[in-house]
C-alpha cells in the first residue's frame, strides 16, 4: 500500500525521534520529504491520521512551523506492508522488502511466526461448494518443471505430481510396476521393448496420450539433454516406432538391463507432443503432462497445482496445492511457532516435538564425496599424495559443523554395511600436510589445489578449505552452476566435490556419477569403470548389480580417487490430523494420497 510507504519515508527522515515525542516541521519540508506538493502533502497527512499513525497539529500561514506525533514504528509498518503482499500472493516482494530494510533483522521472526500461520490445511466453502486447500513451504527457488531440464529436487518434487511415466518404480526400490503403460515385453537379444498403452489417459490440456507422444518425449530428451541426467540411458536409443496409437517400440543399440529402471525416472516423463514442440529448441514450456495435478499458476514464488480431475489413476482428496518456494535462508527448525505447517520436509524435532508430531525418517539419502581429477598435472597424479589427501579427512570436524540427528559419518554409498565408519573413529590428521609431502615426492612447490563445487554446496567446500588448511593443504574454491557442472570447467579443478541423492534409483544414480568420474579418471581407473559399468548393464540379476557396484566402490577407495565425507538423512514430519501420507523414498509427499481429518 503506497500511504504505508509515504509513512516510512517520514519515520526514516527523523531517525532520532521517538514515538510520540512532537517535533516543529512545516509542511514545505514535510512535503519536500516526500516529493510532493503542498496540495498532495495535505491529503497523505490526513490518510495517516486516519490510519492512526501519527497526529498533525497544523498552524496557519506556510512559515509557521507546526507540530507532528509520530504513533506507530516503522517496523510495525513494515511488517503490516509484507502481510499485504503476501495475502496478494505476492510473497517474494514481502521477503525482499524486509530483507532490503535497515530493520529486517528485528523482523525476521516476527514475520516467520506470522508466515507460518499462513500454511498448512484448510477448507474455503463457496456456494455450498467445500474446496481443501494446502499451503506448503519449500525452501528451495524452483527454476524449471520442464523434466528435461531439471536439476533439483524440489523440481523434481513436482514434477512428479504434474508427469507421468511409462512405468513407475516401488518406493523401496525393488520392483517395477505399470504406470501409462499397462504391459511391456522385450525379445530374446533384450535390445528392442515394446509397450502397451493404457487408453483414455489425458493430459491436462484436454488430449488423450497416444504412442506419438512417448516417440516424441524421448527423441525431444535426446535433443535438448544430450548430456543431461541419465543422458547414457536415453543415448543408447537407435529408433522408436510406432506400429498404432496405443504400442510404442524401442530399439536400442545395445542391451542394457538399465533401460526399463530409466523409464521409471521422471526424466523419462511423457509430455504432449503439440505442446512442447511450439518450444522445441528451449525447456520453457509451460508444464503439461497427464499427473494427479496440473499448474494452474505460478507468480513471485507461489506455484499452484489443482486436482486433475480425470486422473487415470483417480482424482486426489486435495482441490488445491499452493507450493511457496521460500528462500532456503528462510529455513528453520520445527518449532511450536511452525505448528501450522502441518507438513515439512528436511526439519529437525525437539523431544517435545516429537511427541506431538508423526515423524518420518526417509529411506533414501544424500551422501557427500570427493572425486580427484587425475587428468591434471598437479599434485595428486601421484598415489602417495592422494593418499596423504585422504587421511587428512577429518571427518570429526565436519560432523561438528554439521551437527544434527540426520548427519552421520560414511564410508559407503551403501549404508549400514561394514565398511561403514563409526562417527568415534575417524583417520587423524597428518602431522604433516600434502604441501610438504609434494616437495618431497613429487617435487612440487607448495602450489594450491583447486576444488570444483556448485554453489549449493559451497558452504562444505568452505569447511573442508579449513580442515584441509590445519594439516597445511591449501584449496581454492571454484564454483560451478549445476547445470553446467558436468562440461569442461571442472576439468582445471585438482577435485570435486559433489553429492549423490540415492533413493529408490540408486543404481542408476551411481551409475551415472561412475560415468562422470570417468571423464576425469586417469587411464587404469577409466578401464576399471569400463569394464564394472559394462558388467552392470548386462546382468539381469538386481543382486549381483549390487555386488558389482559395492566391489568397484571398494576399489576405487583403495586407490584413493573417490574419498567419503558424510551421509544425511531427512525427516518428513506431518500433524496426526492428516490422514493418506505416502512419502517416497526420499520423504517428499504425494499429494494426491493425502486427505485431513
């Protein structure tokens, strides 16, 4: 509201007066204030007395100086002004007013305890009409919902709510079940598939799914991400046909036990054919696909999902989902204040909390890791020094800074297993640090190593710089946007540091981060990922996968190119009146299996 605005830059003129302490102004020089005439000054002064925020006791003739009582504080001001864009729905503006402010410290909290109320379930009755609405909080900005071009996971979250796939795999991993297509068989060689569609799928512009669309979803994924997420799997497709509008046939150039989990991905999301190719050069698209929820709007920061209605699976409980991506500094434990929210992911519960609150622990994970580029002549070409790298891990430090009951020491991208690391046990720290180790057998001169990261993760890099620093190993920081992390950048980088989300895919996602360790890899480690990775697409078995990716993590530990940091795991915590959460692996909900109470 502009009059509000008027009365901050009134209050903010006379910094050192306090509430209703008068002061002599004229109205010229109220008026210069604003820079506004006489006329218009007049009026904004009445509009605020009105309001009550301050008094104006004026006294005739232009020179004659009059009295002004301010009432209220610029912070309450502030505070009433985000409440108002945010009732608008415009939620973005409210957190970048505050944060522009001298006084958004004070108003941080203020604002978060009233934020919080703003989430969470409720029912709106129009015309005897009952729509259930919820409000959820993501602390994440969210970029693209365009499934080729995703990079996050709250994009991936919902994705998943506004796409389908072929098929669909189980939460924990172990089965792949029909999804838009109700039966699927491969021949004897297992190169070509072939897929049955359901029939009478929509999408939510109004058209029925046909065998066009799937050609179309996966020839467009080859096109715009050749070098994107699981960009190996989609590569190795020769030709798709389609013999009739309900039978997709896929040939690949070579086997690849890999191919039908692919499928279950939300890369692998089917979107419509004369929709996305208006936009087939770009990912700007406007998300239409055939999920439980279509995009109905998305403005400063609020994305709002409604109920397909002709959902082939059944139409959802909920009406409504308004999704608010929340800065991630915006973040904040589970508290009595945050009551409200009913549902949130990533959070940490007191003991009181947890007493009150249902309380998820996702099977799946995030689990943090080094890999050494032993492509660049530097330091770590020599195994002596990757080895002294690998000791000065001091893990006990990182877990200090990154104290919390969902962080905990890893030596594994398999938990639980034996090669696991106690958080008590821990290598130590060298008495002497890589630098001196270099001139000693290496024959470098103390030179720096270059550690490569997203932005995302630069608070780690920052830690690991200082607990590399106390054993003399000195590391710059490079970082790199996600999305271009994968091209050549990282290649001038001694290491990487990086993070593997390992839900219910996880021998796709180690697959496909094993194929980008290649690309770093010095000549021997390169063979040994060729031959496991080329083991791992021929065998049928899920076990003996298993196996052969726990034996090649084990080797590459041994020689020291792939160094473990920690593990985390997140917790989803919902209020008991809600009823139908089924979370993924990695805790996310789905929305269309919730209802309340």
């Amino acid at each position: 509201m502009k009059i509000r605005k008027h009365y901050l830059t009134l209050r903010r003129a006379f910094p050192h007066i306090q509430e209703e302490s008068p002061i002599e102004i004229t109205l010229e020089e109220l008026a210069s204030c604003l820079d506004c005439t006489h006329r218009n000054m007049v009026l904004v002064l009445k509009r605020m007395q009105q309001e009550g925020w301050l008094t104006w006791l004026p006294k005739k003739g232009r020179s004659n100086r009059s009295s002004l009582i301010f009432h209220v504080k610029k912070e309450t001001i502030l505070l009433e002004e985000a409440k108002e864009l945010v009732t608008r729905q415009d939620l973005h503006s409210a957190l970048e007013l505050l944060q522009a402010s001298e006084e958004a410290l004070s108003l941080r909290e203020q604002f978060q305890d009233w934020l919080s109320g703003q989430f969470g379930f409720r029912s709106e009755v129009q015309n005897q009409r009952r729509t259930d609405v919820l409000r959820f909080p993501l602390t994440q900005t969210i970029h693209t919902l365009d499934p080729a071009a995703i990079h996050y996971a709250g994009e991936s979250h919902l994705v998943n709510q506004l796409f389908d796939g072929l098929v669909r795999m189980d939460a924990k991993g172990e089965q792949i079940l029909p999804h838009l297509a109700h039966a699927w068989e491969t021949d004897d060689a297992r190169t070509l598939w072939t897929f049955y569609l359901r029939k009478g799928v929509m999408f939510h512009h109004g058209r029925e799914m046909l065998a066009s669309d799937v050609k179309y979803s996966l020839e467009r994924l080859q096109r715009l991400a050749p070098r994107g997420l699981y960009s190996w799997a989609y590569a190795n497709i020769r030709e798709i046909t389609t013999p009739d509008e309900t039978t997709v046939r896929i040939q690949l150039e070579e086997r690849s036990e890999l191919f039908l989990g692919f499928l279950t991905t939300n890369r692998a999301s089917i979107v419509p054919a004369d929709i996305y190719a208006n936009h087939m050069d770009s990912t700007n698209a406007s998300p239409v696909g055939t999920g439980p929820f279509r995009l109905t709007g998305q403005e400063q920061g609020i994305w709002i999902l409604e109920a397909f209605p002709v959902y082939f699976q059944g139409r959802g409980f909920l009406d409504r989902v308004e999704v608010w991506t929340l800065p991630e500094q915006e973040q904040t434990d589970l508290s009595d204040q945050l009551r409200p929210y009913q549902i949130m992911h990533n959070v940490r519960i007191s003991d009181m909390d947890a007493e009150r609150w249902q309380q998820v622990r996702q099977s799946g994970m995030t689990t943090k890791f080094l890999t050494v580029n032993a492509l660049k002549d530097g330091p770590l070409k020599n195994p002596q020094n990757r080895q002294v790298l690998s000791n000065a891990l001091d893990r006990t430090f990182l877990l200090e800074q990154l104290s919390g009951d969902v962080i905990e020491t890893a030596n594994s991208f398999f938990p639980y297993t034996q090669s696991d690391v106690p958080n008590s046990t821990v290598s130590p720290a060298p008495t002497t640090g890589i630098v001196e180790n270099c001139c000693t057998v290496a024959g470098y001169q103390g030179e720096r190593l270059t550690l490569a990261t997203i932005p995302q993760y630069e608070h780690d890099a920052l830690l690991l710089q200082r607990m590399y620093a106390k054993s003399g190993i000195r590391l710059d920081i490079m970082l790199i946007p996600a999305e271009e992390f994968k091209g050549e950048q990282r290649m001038s980088a001694d290491l990487v540091l990086f993070a593997i989300m390992l839900d219910e895919h996880r021998e796709l996602r180690l697959y496909d981060m094993y194929k980008s360790m290649r690309q770093h890899a010095d000549q021997d480690v390169q063979a040994l990922l060729d031959d496991n990775l080329f083991q791992l697409r021929l065998e049928p078995d899920a076990g003996r996968r298993k196996a052969l990716l726990e034996q090649l993590e084990s080797q590459l530990k041994q020689r020291h190119s792939l160094l473990f940091l920690y593990r985390k795991h997140l917790k989803t915590a919902y209020h008991p009146s809600i009823r139908g959460i089924s979370l993924d692996s990695l805790g996310w909900v789905r929305f269309r299996d919730i209802w309340f109470t």
